[in-house]
C-alpha cells in the first residue's frame, strides 16, 4: 500500500495514453451498473421531451460510432503528432437520458463500417426499448430485425431512398405522415415503417 501521489494533468494524460486498453475496458464496464444508480438516485429533472419518451419505452438509447483518433485529439492525447493517426474504431450504445454508456466496442481498423457493430448492439438491447441513431447505420436488413424484435428505432431517411406509401396518416404541403414499405426488389424490408417529412425554412427533413 502506498499513500497518494500528486501528478500534472500531462503525467496523467501520458499514462491513460498507455494504459492496457482490456483493463481499461474492464474497469468502466464494472463501473457503469454504479454510475447508472448514482445518476437514478441523484433526480435531475429530465427534459420534457424525455421524459414523455420514458413513459412510454423503458429507456431511450442511442448508438454511435467513432474513429478513435478523432476523440483522442480533443482530450490531447495526439496533440504533438503529425498527419492522421488513424488507431481503430469504437461504437457505443448510450442511454440518452443519463448519458451513461450501456455498452462499447473496438475494432482496430480505423475504416471499419458502422454496420460492424449492428449484431452486437442488437444482441445488447432489451426488447421494448427506443434506439436513436444516425445515416451510417442504415440497413433495410437490420432495421427488419429490430422491429421483428420489438426494438423501436428512430433514424434520418436518406436523400435517395426509394419506397412506396402504404397509408397517409397525414398529408399536407409541408408535412407528410406516412405508413411505407421501404426499399425495392431484393432489398425491400419486410415490415412496415412509419415515414416523417417536414418542411422547415425550405427543407425537407425526414425521419
């Protein structure tokens, strides 16, 4: 046993730069469960918009993913090196109320896809919940699993996607509400998905 020692913030940053990334990895993970219940206990007001979301799904998450050089610069790990570093890539699922993350991954390659991620971030969710996430993600095939598994999600629709209206709940000049069945041919889904379009300043915004 040895008493504390104080360090710079540099001696500390050049540590974490070196710290077995397993270990790492580790610890947060068992640290997570503990953090999650001190921010349940500590009742921050949500904002209104989460807070009618819980009630009606068990948790809002979010997944993401991320070159690892990219983060690493901002906390000045990188900060004397020169040219991209390119050292792997990460994706997370985060709960969006307490902005706690549930769940991280790494792959190596720095160019690895989003869609690497897709079977293990499934695998993680519970049913019932609301999953939010972003273009990168995209794909018809997935997005037919997480319905068929009772996984609510919310994503932008892309520019060029192709799909035929089944039912208009609501269609006006600057808002279109619609029940679609998206893709075509082989990559058609197979389930039902519900299409947002709004107008806003001229344009169109689709969910």
């Amino acid at each position: 046993m040895v008493g504390p020692t104080k360090v710079s913030q540099q001696a500390v940053s050049q540590r974490l730069g070196s710290f077995p990334a397993e270990l790492f990895h580790r610890v947060l993970i068992d640290l997570l469960p503990q953090l999650q219940r001190g921010w349940q206990d500590r009742q921050r007001p949500l904002s209104k918009a989460m807070a009618w979301a819980l009630e009606r799904f068990p948790d809002v998450v979010v997944l993401d993913g991320s070159t690892l050089d990219a983060l690493m610069r901002k906390v000045g790990l990188l900060r004397d090196s020169e040219g991209p570093v390119l050292a792997g890539r990460i994706a997370a699922l985060v709960s969006a109320a307490s902005q706690l993350p549930r769940q991280i991954w790494y792959e190596e390659d720095s160019q690895a896809h989003d869609q690497t991620f897709w079977e293990r971030a499934v695998a993680s969710l519970p049913k019932g919940v609301l999953l939010l996430f972003d273009l990168g993600f995209t794909n018809y095939d997935w997005f037919d699993k997480l319905s068929l598994s009772n996984i609510w999600f919310v994503t932008r629709a892309k520019a060029n996607a192709v799909y035929q209206v089944q039912y208009r709940l609501h269609n006006s000049p600057h808002w279109h509400d619609w029940v679609v069945r998206l893709g075509q041919g082989a990559t058609e889904c197979a389930t039902l998905l519900w299409l947002i379009e709004i107008q806003v300043g001229g344009h169109w915004f689709r969910i």
